[in-house]
C-alpha cells in the first residue's frame, strides 16, 4: 500500500494542531455533534473520547455523520464542476427531492452525475442526499421533534401508504401450514419509523424496522423454518412487545419481559446471548464478544451472528461496535444505531440521577 492510515492518536493530534498533514486522507466524526470535519477545521477540538476517524467521507456518512458547515469536507478543489454544483444545490435548496427525473429538469444526465459522484467521493449523489436526510431525521428526533413530521420528511411512506406495503410484504392469504399453529404480523409506528413483529401466540420470532433490506427474506426464511405461514393479525405477544417498545422508546424501559423464540443456530443463540447482558448505556466490541464466549480466535464469526439477528433492539446488536469504536454493521442503518446509543445514554444517566437522589 502506497498510504497506510495513521493510527488514531495520531490524527487526533493532528486534529489539535490543524495539520494539513492527512488532508484528503482521514476525516474526524465528532460522536457529541453527529457530524465530520477536515482534521484543519477552525471548529473547537472535540475530546479524544468523543471522535472517530475514516479515511473516506463515504464512510463517514454511511456510518450518520453529516458534513460539517464550517470546513464543508465535501468541497474538494480541481474535480469535475457537475459535482460541485450539485452539492451547492443541497446546501442552497434542502427542501428539494432529488429524483432523478429532477436532475434531468435541471440539465443533467442521472448517469454521468452517478459516476461523476462515484469517482469524486466514492458513493453516488443520491447516496449523500439519503445519508443527509437520514442524520437530519435522527437530529430531529434526539431534539424532541414529532414523529409524524420528521416521518414525511424523511422520506418514511405515509401510514396508509405503508399500510399497504405491509400487506405487500407479508403476501396473500397464507397457504396450507402443515397442521402448524400461524404465524401473525403486525407493524406499529417508533420514532425511528415502523417496526414488524412476527410471532405465534406465545413467543415473538422477529422484530425488525420496516426498510431493512434483508427483511423478505427474513420472512421467508422464517416460514420455512417453523413449516407454517404469515398471517397479517395480532397476538397478545405483539401487543406486549408494542407497548414495550412504547415504554423503551419513552425512557421508561429498560428490560424487555416479551417471551422470545431465537431460532438461530447453536452458536449464533450463544452470541446473541452476549449483548443482552450489556447494560444499558454502554457498548462492547467484537473481539469482547469473543472473548467473553472464551473463543477470541471466532471475531468474524461473531459478527455474522450478530448481523443474522431478527429481534432488533431487544437483542441489542446495536450495541457492538468496531474494534475502533466505529458504528459498524447494523441493519437498520448507521442513522437508527447513532440515535438508539445516544437515546440508552441519557436513560443509563438518568436512572444514575435517580438512584443519587
């Protein structure tokens, strides 16, 4: 390799003293404002716990971080102008949908502004406008704002639009199950958008936000697991894991009472284990995982397990990070693990609080 990225002691003093050393080469993302800078930003230097360093600003939105206003680390000199211009409309015209069809109102191919932004920052145009919505959602919402608005400003389908969604997702009347007891969907709205819950009638079998990529797949797995089908409906255990959610996402809750059915492997059940004993407010990595199950040697494979979980949030994978203390690997998005840590700090502080009054 050419260029082998200084550790991060390093660059955190680089980022003390300006130095023009790394630029281009590493980016800071301050964990206390959400958002990333040049290692020269003017801005007031964040504590050496607060930060996290990528090599690429894709990275640093990809894991929440919006770019920071002062040093505006998405300007870059001597690159094609179609990129510069774009990026000077989502700064001058934030309430603009970028649909492709309005890229080609304003004169541009969709094409050529894909692989202009894919060569310029590593991600394409339409990535850094879903990044910027998305950490501009999770502001909103650690700020106190209505989950209605930041929903529709997000971009999240309307309730009946996503009604029928819904629908689409769990399929048509369910099929002949092999003399099994039905499973039961329904979906109720978090402030993070909605959530669908799978179970039977004793134990919930799945948990998830409604835009996870994997999640047909998920469903239909989970079908053929259990020999049995989808239903749209209720159980009393959704209703118990509904208002439970309630209570988590209040500041009221946390510790999940809902019975489970982890269908896992031996050994991912075994992971799975791990981030429930976390307590709330703090964060683990990999490796500690590993650790803790006596095998440091299986570190990927711990986290495949971890990404494989279907009960999201009450098995808090959201809790592991990188070995660097990076947000890696959640399927519900880097914007929704950002929100959820900083949402089970301020619980963990304020059930400290209590405890000292």
């Amino acid at each position: 390799m050419l260029f082998e990225r200084a550790d991060d002691d390093t660059l955190y003093d680089a980022l003390v003293a300006r130095s023009a050393d790394y630029e281009g080469q590493a980016y800071v993302c301050v964990k206390t404002t959400g958002v990333f800078c040049r290692l020269t930003c003017p801005a007031r230097k964040p504590k050496r716990e607060n930060t996290l360093f990528f090599e690429t600003i894709a990275a640093c939105m990809h894991s929440g971080f919006r770019p920071c206003r002062r040093c505006k680390p998405l300007e870059q000199p001597g690159r094609e102008p179609v990129v510069d211009a774009l990026l000077a409309r989502l700064e001058d015209e934030p309430e603009v949908r970028w649909s492709e069809d309005e890229l080609v109102r304003r004169g541009h191919d969709p094409s050529t502004v894909r692989r202009a932004f894919k060569r310029a920052l590593g991600m394409t145009f339409h990535d850094i406008v879903r990044y910027i919505r998305l950490g501009e959602a999770a502001r909103q919402l650690a700020d106190g704002a209505r989950v209605i608005d930041v929903q529709i400003e997000a971009g999240y389908e309307s309730p009946s639009g996503f009604r029928s969604a819904f629908q689409r997702l769990v399929g048509k009347a369910p099929a002949l199950s092999q003399n099994r007891e039905l499973l039961f969907a329904g979906w109720f709205d978090t402030p993070l958008g909605p959530m669908i819950a799978v179970a039977d009638r004793t134990c919930l079998h799945l948990l998830e936000f409604h835009d996870r990529k994997a999640l047909p797949a998920e469903l239909e797995a989970l079908q053929k697991r259990v020999r049995s089908s989808v239903a749209i409906g209720r159980t009393p255990v959704i209703d118990q894991i509904e208002a439970e959610i309630r209570d988590y996402f209040e500041g009221r809750l946390s510790v999940f009472r809902t019975p489970l059915a982890l269908g896992g492997t031996p050994f991912e059940k075994h992971v799975w284990a791990k981030p429930m004993e976390i307590p709330i407010g703090q964060t683990r990595a990999y490796g500690d995982l590993a650790r803790g199950m006596q095998r440091p040697e299986v570190v990927r494979a711990v986290g495949r397990a971890n990404g494989a979980n279907q009960l999201a949030i009450i098995v808090p994978c959201h809790r592991i990070l990188g070995a660097d203390g990076s947000l890696t690997g959640y399927g519900g998005g880097f914007w929704r693990k950002q929100w959820l840590l900083r949402h089970e700090e301020k619980i963990s502080t304020q059930a400290e609080m209590e405890e000292k009054a």
